[in-house]
C-alpha cells in the first residue's frame, strides 16, 4: 500500500470561455468553494454538476466546464 500523507492529488477540471475563447485548468479545490456561492451549474463529459464561473480574462460569468 502506497503511503500518500493527503490523499491522491486533487482534480483538474478544463473550463472554456466562448466570449473570449480562452481555456483554463481549475484544481478541484477552487470547485467546491465555488458550489458553495454560484447557483449555476454545468455538467462534465461523466454527468457531474459543477459552477459556471467567471472568465479570468474577460470577466464575464460564463466560463464553462469542458472536461
């Protein structure tokens, strides 16, 4: 049995941006605080729910997940 002190490292989920057409990494922590204050949801290519986020370039609230 492998000894990993924190558990397997956390999720990257592939968000994209259509108004500004950039793409982002997003670690799996950032995530599950943003379930926590955005109510809008997008799925991932398994059915998972996870936010719409705002874009980090243009700021626009419709960076969505493309994983």
């Amino acid at each position: 049995m492998e000894d990993v002190p924190f558990g397997p490292p956390p999720r990257i989920y592939k968000y994209h941006c259509f108004e500004c057409d950039k793409s982002f990494e997003i670690n799996e922590a950032i995530i599950d605080v943003a379930c926590g204050w955005t109510k809008k949801r997008t799925k991932t290519s398994d059915g998972e729910e996870v936010p719409v986020l705002e874009c980090y370039s243009c700021r626009k609230k419709i960076l969505k997940c493309i994983d």
